[in-house]
C-alpha cells in the first residue's frame, strides 16, 4: 500500500518572505491523500480525479528529483481553475489547472536503481514548495575553506552596486554550475576553481547550481567535491558516456544526480 496527493483547484501564493512552517499549514486545506493497493489502482485514481478519458490525454510533470525519490504531478489541463499549489510545485512554473495528482517513487541506489511507488506527505509536498524557493549555495574561498549562502531568485541579488561581478557557468552531466567572481576581490588566486576553469580565476567565488535550464537546486560541499572530481578528471567528463545514455531509456531511474554519483564512483575506482 502507498498514498498519492490530491491537490484541488486553489489561489495558492508564494512570496519570498513566506515559512516553511506556513506552507506546510496552507497546503493541507487543499490536499488530501488516498491509499493506493497497486499501479493499476493509482492509474484508476489518476484517471478519475483528473478527468482524463480517451479524448483527453493527461500530462505528467517532474516537481523534485534526488538521488532516493523523484516527486511527480498528473493533470489535465482542460479546466479553467487555477491550481496554484500544483503550479508552484512544478520545475519552471508552468500554470497547471484543475485538480491534480501528485506522486512519489522510491528510487533504490543499491538495487540499480530500480524504482518503485512511494507514499507521499504533505511534508513532502511543502518541502519541494519552500525549495523552489529558498536556495543554498555555497562560497569557495581562497584559503579552500567552503561556507554557504541562501538566495530567493539569483544570487545576484546579494551582491551590491558596487561589486563588479562576473560569472561562467558549466554544463556537467544535465547540471549547470554557476561561478559568480567579484572582481573586486583582493584575496588572491583561487586555485581550486582555477583548476576547474582551466585559467586563474582570483578571490572568493560564490557558486549555484541548476538541473537543466529549469531552476536552482542546493548545492553543499559534498555535492560541489564530486563535481570538482568530475570536471578535472578529463575535459570531456561533462558528457555521458553510452552506458549512461543506455540508463535512461530502461526501467531504471539515472537522473542528473545518479549520473553525478555514478561518475563519481566510476573515477574513483580508477584511481
């Protein structure tokens, strides 16, 4: 047995002075839970709710996605009510209407990443909305020590008028990193993002990260080393190779943060 999310129409808002604690009290006005006996059993609460027929096809969007589960929204979008919650909870924003479906499947990492169907809370649920939002990024200093910053929309926003900024960003593995160096800065060369840039980059670099075009996910120094790893193993190691193409076309799950973890592990075995 697992639940899925149903998620009515609603005016739902986001701002960025809004809690984690608050979204988690809004959304269970609008969302309720329903236990599923199988996958055929959630696809009958999926058709039913969101009204889909033969004529109408459904639409299922990725809200969330790591290395352990991946969050799902399904919806029509026939109706003209708003589903703010729903809309919010989608990468890039895209407006959903009418009443949705949300979904959470548990992906295994020892078991090849086999995936299978998970129930979802409204934890859960707030929690991807106050990500969506509040972003951690992290300050590679020159003396190697790592802090971290929090940003709403940019991390430009937290630089002054006065700052000269300039950025660089790098594809790797359905990621883009973002450097942003302060040339102002007078604390030296940087040799570890030097490393990475291929050329002397000076001064505390602050650094975001996105999957795809779509928006900024957390990135912690954990995540930042084995990207560090990645990038200065081989110039080309931002590509996938074609076992790793063949892992997203199979019943496996290979987001961008197994295909981190796998080349990651991959290097280091050939070290």
């Amino acid at each position: 047995m697992f639940t899925v999310g149903i998620i009515k129409p609603n005016n739902f808002i986001i701002n960025n002075s809004v809690s984690f604690e608050y979204i988690l009290n809004v959304i269970k006005d609008y969302i309720i839970f329903v236990e599923c006996s199988d996958t055929e059993h959630m696809m009958e609460i999926i058709i039913n709710n969101t009204q889909l027929s033969s004529d109408i096809m459904g639409n299922t969007m990725t809200c969330y996605e790591y290395t352990d589960c991946m969050i799902q929204i399904c919806s029509n979008q026939t109706s003209n009510d708003i589903n703010g919650i729903a809309s919010y909870l989608v990468y890039s924003k895209y407006q959903l209407n009418g009443t949705c479906v949300i979904l959470k499947t548990h992906i295994d990492s020892d078991n090849n990443n086999k995936f299978s169907p998970d129930s979802i809370t409204y934890f859960d649920i707030a929690n991807v909305l106050f990500k969506h939002i509040c972003h951690y990024g992290i300050i590679y200093n020159t003396d190697d020590s790592i802090s971290s910053f929090t940003f709403m929309n940019d991390p430009m926003e937290l630089f002054n008028n006065s700052d000269k900024i300039k950025y660089f960003d790098i594809n790797c593995l359905g990621f883009v990193l973002y450097f942003y160096v302060n040339e102002n800065d007078s604390s030296g060369i940087n040799n570890k993002i030097s490393k990475i840039y291929g050329k002397p980059i000076y001064g505390n670099v602050y650094i975001s990260l996105k999957i795809g075009q779509y928006e900024f996910v957390d990135i912690t120094e954990d995540v930042f080393n084995k990207f560090f790893t990645v990038l200065t193993h081989d110039k080309y190691n931002g590509l996938l190779d074609d076992g790793e193409k063949l892992g997203i076309h199979d019943d496996t799950v290979f987001n961008p943060w197994h295909l981190l973890n796998h080349r990651f592990k991959k290097l280091n075995c050939t070290k």
